[in-house]
C-alpha cells in the first residue's frame, strides 16, 4: 500500500488514477451499524427533549389544548332533543306547520341519529293524536317513525335550596328537563320554534364540550335578559362539564324569577370558557338573530308589500370559498329594501311563533314575501322536492 502513495504523482491527468492497495479489513456486521444507529437517534430524542421540556412541559401544553386525550375532541352526537310537555290538565298534542317544519329542518341539516321529544304525555295520547289529531299534529307524528321517539319524562314541580320553591311556568319546567335530559344524550337541544337553518356540521366538529349563543331583546328589555345564553338553542357532549354543573345547580339555584336560569347558566358557561375545549360562545346571530319584542316580530313574520323577493342563487358546499363569498354577496346585492340578513346565522330562535301562525304555512314561504319565508324557503322547497307537501297549503290547511 505505502509502494501505491510513494509513485503517486501529483502531475498525473485527472483522468488518471493510482490504486490503492486493499483497506484492512475493519467491516462490521449489519447488526452492528444497525445499533449504532439507533443509539445516535435515540441520543438526538434525549437531547431535543432536554432542551424542549423546560420551554413546554407536558402541563402547559395540556393547558392550552395541546396533548389533550382524543375524547376530548370527540364530535357533539348528532342527536336531536326536544320538550313538548303539558300546559294544562285538559291540553291534547297539537302541532302547527312551524313545529313541523322545525323538525324536518334538524333532520335535513343535523342528519341525526334520533329526534327525541321527550314528554309528560302518555302512549294513548300521543297514538289518539297521531291518528285524529289536524293535519300538521298527524304528519309530524307519522311521518318519521323510525327516527322520532317519543321519550316520557317526569315534570318537576318543586325546586329551590329547600325543595320550597314551586315551578309553575311551562318554560321553567321545560328548562329543568332539558338539561336533566340532554346531560344523559348530549346532542342539541332546541324549542320548536328554533329552525335550523343550515348544516351544523362545522359546530358538532369543531372540539368544543358546549356551544351556544347570546341573545338581546332590544331596546325594550330591562337588562336583565340581554346578553344571556339563550337557552332555546344549544348543543352538548353527553356529560359535558357544562351539562353536569347546571343540572347539578339548577335546581338548588331557582327562585322563580323569569331571568333566574338564564342568568346563572350565562356565568357558568363564562367561567367554562377559561377552560380548553369546554365552551363556545358565539354571538346573537348565530342563534337568535331577532328577539321577542314586536319591533322585531313583526317584521319577522308579517308579509311586506310590493315585489317579492327573488331567488337567491344556489351556493354549493363544495364551491371554492371564494366563489361561494361572491355568491353570497350577489344574493344580498339582489334582496329587497326589507330583507334581514341570516347570512351568519346556524339558527333561527322565532321568538312568539305562537302569535303569528297565520303567517307560517308553505304557501306564504314559498312566496318569498316575509323575512320568516326567505330564511326558511329552502327548507321548505326541500319539503316540497322530497314529496311531504305539495307547497300550496295555505293558512287553514292545518284546521282539519
């Protein structure tokens, strides 16, 4: 080997090589490099890990969401609740178009895996309803027997810190049953005058244990509800911290106020929000866009004079987000002087649905000529394409 470097010559052409004599042998054996190898990644692990841990310890990423089980970013069910209990001892199960509309919304855009309505009603009254009940009351309990059970529940009369405080609105034992009922599923509650207005997909997806809306009512109201949860609307996890803390308190923390559960399940949600993944507060319009006072029924749901408003252009889901935002803005470019925008809105809370029934039927929506009809025309041209109504009913088709 030395004779092979001693003749080398630097003056040699590059083409032009001086072998060199055979290496002595110092191969080692393919499980030797092999250790080697491991031994140097795992070296490089160590080190990166000494140096990262006292910047991000597992504690504090935990802290911030980061590392936290897969359970907790588990999907809110696909479960649909809601409450239709008695109003007096004499009331029979009677639906109007909006309670059928409210549901077959949830089915089009929730796709749940049930429809719970849970209920003080027993069996007979709800088969006598489903066979002689009107029109509307027999198409709802008919229509989805699969999918729709009809979950009995006991109504709560007494609450309080003592078991002294008795219950007497419709709404307030409403709310205790909701909560106690929802905390067991999880999924999302809504009253029947709540129409779901597009895909809850993204809000379902999105990690969060609760989520849920603030709500206003306007001008006219004292400042007690404004600002509020609204608890028409929500969705959960089965369990959620949210769900066990209020069905835990609600009963110890009623006074009979009117406010009095709205007020308390705000602060609770707000104190949750400091929490990884526990609640989502979204804004009045995600929920309840409009509020219970006439100023803003009335618009709602009375019909508006003159031309009505066109069709918008269909958006599809897929779209690039940037053709589907120009869409969107063409629509809104094309809305008549009235029109309210639901553009950001999940939901619609109808507040007083009640009062303006005459003005909820498939013939007035479809008109496109109130701002009810233009956030729920395409449901209910979905009704119509799926083959529930002919779209014609009008006002006193329910009557029989």
């Amino acid at each position: 080997m030395w004779e092979s470097i001693r003749s080398f010559s630097f003056f040699q052409r590059s083409h032009e090589y001086t072998p060199l004599g055979p290496l002595p042998s110092i191969a080692f054996s393919a499980r030797y490099r092999t250790v080697i190898k491991v031994g140097i990644a795992v070296s490089i692990l160590v080190f990166l890990a000494i140096i990262i841990s006292p910047l991000q310890p597992v504690a504090t990423a935990r802290k911030y969401g980061i590392l936290n089980p897969f359970a907790d970013h588990d999907p809110i069910p696909s479960i649909v609740h809601f409450v239709y209990i008695r109003t007096g001892a004499d009331s029979t199960i009677n639906f109007g178009f909006s309670s059928f509309l409210s549901v077959f919304a949830s089915i089009l855009y929730i796709n749940p895996t049930k429809v719970y309505i849970h209920t003080d009603y027993d069996i007979s009254d709800i088969e006598d309803a489903a066979l002689k009940g009107t029109r509307w009351t027999r198409k709802l309990l008919n229509t989805w027997p699969e999918l729709v059970v009809w979950n009995q529940v006991q109504v709560p009369n007494y609450a309080g810190p003592n078991e002294n405080q008795r219950i007497d609105a419709v709404q307030h034992k409403s709310d205790f049953i909701r909560w106690d009922t929802i905390a067991e599923y999880g999924g999302v509650y809504m009253d029947f005058d709540v129409v779901t207005l597009r895909p809850l997909t993204p809000l379902l997806t999105s990690g969060f244990a609760f989520i849920a809306g603030r709500q206003y009512g306007g001008k006219d109201e004292g400042g007690n509800i404004n600002g509020t949860i609204n608890n028409g609307a929500f969705l959960t996890k089965k369990g959620s911290a949210m769900s066990t803390i209020i069905k835990r308190e609600q009963h110890a923390g009623f006074n009979g106020a009117w406010e009095a559960n709205l007020k308390s399940m705000t602060k609770t949600a707000e104190y949750l929000v400091s929490i990884p993944n526990q609640v989502l507060i979204l804004d009045r319009h995600a929920f309840a866009p409009t509020h219970w006072f006439p100023d803003s029924t009335d618009p709602l749901f009375n019909p508006q004079e003159g031309l009505s408003s066109p069709e918008p252009l269909e958006i599809d889901s897929t779209l690039d987000p940037i053709k589907a935002y120009d869409l969107v803005v063409k629509n809104r470019r094309a809305r008549r002087e009235w029109e309210m925008d639901f553009s950001s809105s999940y939901m619609l809370h109808a507040f007083a649905t009640s009062r303006y029934q005459h003005h909820i039927n498939p013939r007035m929506i479809l008109s496109r000529t109130s701002n009810y009809g233009i956030a729920t025309w395409s449901i209910v041209k979905a009704m119509v394409e799926q083959g529930l109504i002919e779209g014609t009913e009008g006002e006193h088709y329910g009557d029989l």
